[in-house]
C-alpha cells in the first residue's frame, strides 16, 4: 500500500457487514486489516448516514478501501454517492465465495482469502496529493 505524503497513515476501510455469510465475511476481512495494522476500520453506516466527520475522514486522501459481500454492493454505492474516486474494492462473492443467509458461516480460510483480496486492492489505491499546510489525510 502506498502511504501519503510519505507518511505511515493507513488506509480506511470499510466493510458492508451485512445480514449473511458474505457480510460477515467482509466484516471479518475487515477487522483482520485494523487487528494487522495494515488499515483503520471505518463505519459505512456512519458515510451512509453523512456523519460530517466521518465523511471528511474518507475524502481526506488517506487510502479507501471497500469490501462488500455481495452484487446489490451498498458499499460501493455509498462510496460512489459521497462522490469518493480511487477507491480500491473487493466484491466477495466475485471472489467464488456463495451468498448464504447464514451470518455464522465464515470460515477462517475464506476470510484469509478476502484478506488476500483486499491487500492486492490495497497496492493500486492512489493517494492525493498534500494540501498547502503539508498535510493530506486529515
């Protein structure tokens, strides 16, 4: 993952921690990020809900990162509507893995291979550039 402005900032990421097995895989993948320290975990209810912070937070430069489960993507579309651009994206099931309604079936090794997914998407994520006073992710 590129880092901004030659800073270690991390990525943001959020994940769509929907009702099924996929959600909860995004949401797993996620937490798995934050844990590593490769990413912060934001809250994508909080941009659906226009939080004016949290949403400066994801326009701030510092690298996005979405992970949604499954086709309807609410991420994707919550990002698309902040007017976020760059972002890298993972669509779990477009990964082979079947949408279930079944929150507890995650198992450990298709989270390690949303995991995989979403540090490929993490290298092609561009960074802005720094604002005047020197800083570009908040």
């Amino acid at each position: 993952m590129s880092d901004c402005c030659g800073n270690s900032n991390k990525c943001l990421v959020y994940a769509c921690s929907g009702g099924s097995n996929v959600g909860q895989l995004s949401n797993e993948a996620a937490k798995a990020l934050d844990s590593s320290g490769e990413a912060s975990m934001g809250c994508l209810a909080g941009l659906g809900g226009h939080i004016s912070g949290m949403v400066e937070s994801a326009k701030s430069g510092v690298p996005v990162l979405i992970i949604d489960g499954c086709l309807v993507a609410c991420g994707k579309k919550t990002a698309d509507h902040l007017g976020l651009k760059n972002y890298g994206y993972v669509e779990i099931t477009g990964l082979g893995i079947k949408k279930e309604h079944n929150v507890s079936k995650t198992p450990p090794n298709q989270v390690d291979e949303v995991v995989k997914a979403a540090r490929k998407e993490l290298d092609k994520v561009p960074v802005k550039t720094c604002v005047p006073d020197g800083s570009c992710c908040g």
